[in-house]
C-alpha cells in the first residue's frame, strides 16, 4: 500500500505499526540550520505533542528522508528545500484520514518544475499569484514563470523604459481593466516565491507577441500582419482585428513583430533585459521567440539571435520556446517546447536543435499540460486549439522522456505547466483551470517515469488526488471538481 502523496515519492514503504497524532500538533526540535522551515511546519500543524526531528543529513540536492515511527517524525535532508518538501509531504500525511508509521526516501526526477502564469491577456494582481505560488510549492514545484509581455499588454514596470507601462499595460482580452507590476510588486512575487523554494523565471516575448510595444514605441513595431489565422480567431471569439497604434483586445496571435530594421531595437532589447536581470536573482531570463507569424524567417533568425545574445550579455542563460531553435544561439540555452505529445510540423526538429547546440529542454506539451485547455467540452472557460478538451487522465498519462524522438532524459531540464489567461479573468478562473490538472504536471516533474511504480498509474493518481479534495475546497475553492476524480 502506498500513501496518498501527490506528487507519488521515489519510495514510501508503510509500516503496520501506529503513528503519533500530528492532527494534535506538533514540536520541532530542528538543526538550527533549518530552524525556518521547523517554525514553518509548527505554523502549518499547530504547536502540540507529537515530536517532530528535523536533522541535516546526506541527501540530493532538494531531496530528503521522511520517518512517522510511533515515538516521533525524523525528516532528514541536506537542504532547507529538501526539508521545506520533506514538510510538504508531512502534512499531506497529517491531513490523511489516520496516519500511519511509513517510512519515506524522496527526491526529484527534474531540477526544473514550473508552471507559467500568462499575466498579459488578463492581468492577475499580486495577491492572486502568491496564491499560485502556494498551490504550486505545495506540488513540489520550483519555478514560476511569468509572461509578462504579450499583444495585449506590458505588464512589467522598468524605469528606463517608463513608456511601456505608461502607455501599453491599459487593457486586456475583451476590454477588461490591464495593470502591471511595478519593480516592487516584482519583488514581492520573488521574495515569496522565494520563501517557498521558488525562483521567477521572467518573459519578455518578441519578437512576435510586441503589439503592445508598439503603443509605446511605434517606431519599433512592424504593422500588424494579417493572416487567415487571426481571421478565423476574431471570427470565433470576437473582438476587432488589430490595428497599428491602438490596444489589442482580441485573442489572435501571430500577427505582430518588431521591425528587425528599426534603429532602435538593440537599444531597446538591451535597456529592457538588462534592466530585467537586475530585477530577478533567478539565472534564467526567457525571450519568448514563438509564433512569430508575421515575422520574415531572415528577419526572425536576426532578433532572435540579438535578443539571446543581449540575454547572454546580462549573465543569465537565456530561455526560449522551441521555435527558437531555427534561430542562432549562444551554446546552451534552454528550450521550451510546447508542440504535442506526439509532435507534428518539425516542432520536434526546433527541439533538438537546442540539445545540439549544448542546452537541455524544458518539456510543457500542449495537448497534456497546457492547462488553460478546457478539461471537458463544456467547461465555461478554456480554449480547445491543442487535440481538444484535455481530460485528467489526457494531461496525466504520459512521460517526458517519451514524448520528442532522441531527447534522452538527461537532456530534460524539467517540465512545466503553463496557463495562458485569454479566457481567466478571476482567481476562481484561475484555480478552476489550475486543479487538479497541475497535480499531473507535476508528478510528471518530481515523481518515478509514468508507469514505473505502482503509484505512477491513472488508478492510484485518481484515488490520490481525491485526497487533496478537502485542502483544495480550503486552499483554492474554485478548483475544478473533474467528474473524473472520486472526490469524497
Ligand atoms: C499558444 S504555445 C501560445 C500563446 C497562447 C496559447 C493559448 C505558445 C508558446 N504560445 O500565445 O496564449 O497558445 O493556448
């Protein structure tokens, strides 16, 4: 029998014997190094008898060794992050229905597990993205990504480029009310972030998704480049097609790009990724790089490799999505391939190319984990362009080694998420399309490869999640109540 854990351990055995009562609290006696992260799990328990260790040990990185024996807890990991999981894991088990003595060795499959917060087509104040930040370190989670910059809006403060929230962070999809962070809601979000074992992984997305740009520097922006596709989106979900110089308010993409040509766009890419890596302590920086429709392939190939290599530049390793793999880059940059679990139109050759070139790939297949994906064709909110409504059980059963021919797993940096907000407007939005699905993602992240162990299968996932049901209906009322779960 394994524990009702998500995401699934590396190894839990339970044993027959009894358990002290954490529901009655508890008291930490920990390494002075990880006094924190005691104060912490006595917070989130309540201060009472059962006994709990917590001692430095020899462990991986993030990993750590958990024992509920019937005198006491011991958690032993080599890092506050290690036991910040460890913690984690306890009070899932403190939540279970009787908890008994099991004995529990963990550690991640991937270094990298994240899930991206789309804040330009609807812009999400500070207090909902700490609200993510909890439910995705609760899932063990270590990267929240955020794209800032998109058609619809800037959404990020930068004090040498005031134009761009001044002028271009208005509006968002439909009209709604924009906004944007100001250097100190920023710092905020990575502090607590932070505090939780998360870094922030930035975007600034060109050189296609710049509508927005252009409102604040009409020079640098190339006139909207209208294509059938945008066509058959506004013709879909309303809105006006978009037009040069005025805000973007519908959900069509492909049709914007800086102007390659422009004087002032090295000057432009430098004062803002510069700016940008001053703000963030993480090492990542991601420059976007997809569906750049309207873009020429010559003109594409040039900002990509100017953007990257100004990345570069600041000292942090530059992100990019997949497309980017068509384009010059420096030795090791990352790539974030977002095609299917069974790739089409040489998404997967893009892939590679990052791999060839030094760098490792951040896995985040639309068809399983693109969570603002409805779940059921009549959900009320969500979007059907990946192979249709992503069921549960479609966003859990696959692994990520299996998914790009010839990656191997060494080189997945990691899986994450992604929840673009075209149709989330609200935090109830945002946690309806969030849960359960980022439960998936994030086993696919932390846990043994799907189907390995007992616990990597569809069967147990259903029964553990439904676990998670009443700490949801707390933490995240909105959450998506799937008929595909046995809530209780
Ligand atoms: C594709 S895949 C996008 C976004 C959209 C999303 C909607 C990728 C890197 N870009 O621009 O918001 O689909 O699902």
């Amino acid at each position: 029998m394994s524990p009702t854990l998500v995401p699934a351990p590396a190894s839990a055995v339970v044993r027959d014997g009894p358990a002290p009562d954490l529901a009655a609290g508890v008291r930490v006696d920990a390494d002075p190094a990880f006094a924190a992260e005691g104060a912490r799990l006595v917070d989130a328990l309540g201060s009472g008898s059962a006994p709990v260790a917590i001692r430095h040990g020899d462990h991986p990185e993030e990993g750590y060794a958990l024992r509920v024996e019937e005198d006491g807890v011991v958690i032993e990991a080599a890092t506050a992050a290690g036991v910040f999981y460890a913690g984690r894991t306890l009070i899932q088990l403190a939540e279970a229905a009787g908890p008994t003595a099991v004995e529990i060795r963990d550690e991640p499959r991937f270094a990298y597990r994240g899930i991206m917060l789309d804040v330009a087509r609807h812009f999400h104040p500070v207090e909902t993205v700490c609200a993510l930040i909890d439910r995705a370190s609760d899932l063990k989670l270590n990267t929240l990504h955020l794209h800032l910059t998109d058609d619809q809006g800037w959404r990020l403060a930068l004090s040498a480029r005031p134009e761009l929230a001044e002028l271009a962070s208005g509006t968002a999809v439909d009209g709604d009310p924009g906004g944007f962070y100001t250097a100190d809601d920023y710092a905020r979000i990575i502090a607590y972030a932070a505090d939780r074992h998360m870094i922030v992984v930035p975007e600034i997305d060109v050189p296609g998704h710049t509508h927005a740009v252009g409102l604040a520097y009409p020079e640098l922006a190339a006139d909207p480049v209208i294509g059938d596709e945008v066509r058959e989106v506004t013709a879909e979900f309303g809105g006006s097609l978009p037009v040069a110089g005025e805000p973007y308010t519908a959900i069509g993409v492909g049709f914007s790009s800086l102007r390659a040509d422009a004087p002032g766009v090295d000057a432009f890419l430098t004062d803002v990724f510069h700016e940008l890596a001053a703000l963030t302590p993480g090492p990542y920086l991601h420059l976007g790089g997809d569906e750049a429709l309207g873009t020429s392939a010559d003109d594409y190939r040039s900002l990509v490799d100017r953007a990257a290599r100004t990345v570069a530049a600041t000292g942090k390793t530059p992100i990019a999505w997949h497309e980017a793999g068509a384009a010059p880059l420096p030795r090791g940059t990352i790539g974030q391939y977002w095609g299917f679990l069974a790739p089409t139109d040489g998404h997967d050759d893009r892939a590679r190319a990052f791999v060839a070139n030094g760098g490792r790939l951040i896995l985040s297949p639309a068809d399983a984990i693109y969570l603002d994906m409805k779940d059921s064709l009549d959900a009320p909110i969500g979007l059907t362009w990946a192979n249709g409504p992503t069921s549960v059980e479609r966003s859990y059963r696959w692994d990520p080694a299996d998914v790009i021919p010839g990656i191997a797993e060494d080189d997945i940096l990691g899986v994450e998420a992604a929840l673009w907000t075209e149709t989330v407007r609200t935090r109830a939005d945002l946690e309806r399309l969030l849960l359960p699905r980022l439960a998936s993602a994030a086993e696919a992240a932390w846990s043994p490869s799907y189907g390995s162990v007992p616990a990597r299968t569809w069967q147990s996932f259903r029964e553990r999640v439904a676990a998670r049901g009443s700490a949801w209906e707390r933490d995240a009322p909105g959450f998506g109540r799937s008929p595909e779960i046995p809530w209780p």
